[in-house]
C-alpha cells in the first residue's frame, strides 16, 4: 500500500512524501520534481529514501486529501508497466505506465 501527499505543488516544482508498505517492508521517500522539459516528456526528478517515520510525520503536513493506492508491476514484452489501483477519493481510478 503506498500512501503519498504533496508538500508543496506549483508549475515548477513538487515535493512529494510517499510511505510503502509491503509484506515485510516499510519505507519512506521523498521527491523533488522540476518543471517539464520542452515536450512534456521527460523532467527532472530527485528521490530519496527517508525513514518510514519521518515520512509518516511529514504527511501530517501535506496537502489533503493523501493519496492512498496499490501498485502491481507487470512485465509484458520486455517491457515493465507500474499499474496503479486507486483507493478512498479515487476509488475506482487505474493508471498505467513504463517507466
């Protein structure tokens, strides 16, 4: 179950806490992402992991509502798509990607 707010959200920059948790696991990251290059393709992004506790006291301070969804990985022709199911506010909503 991943669990993410926004702690600051603009055209230029977003800063994101995410927790994880998983069967045996819990961690925390924390992400920067710039503003689009020309395309709309591609932008930059910085992440890090943090402690799982830092990050759950940093979504106290987030943007609501959080963000709760699941993630499944799938590979299909060489390729790894990320499919997110969505939980709470976007029950029902899927997305998914290559990363």
């Amino acid at each position: 179950m991943i669990e993410q707010g926004y702690l600051q959200r603009n055209i230029n920059r977003s800063v994101r806490v995410r927790t994880i948790k998983n069967k045996n696991t819990k961690e925390g990251l924390l992400t920067v992402k710039g503003p689009s290059h020309d395309r709309g393709i591609s932008r930059y992004e910085f992440e890090t992991k943090i402690s799982f506790g830092d990050a759950v006291d940093l979504l106290k301070l987030c943007d609501l509502p959080l963000i709760k969804k699941t993630r499944y990985h799938y590979n299909y022709k060489g390729f790894l798509w990320e499919i997110d199911e969505f939980h709470k506010e976007n029950d029902g909503l899927l997305i998914a990607e290559i990363e």
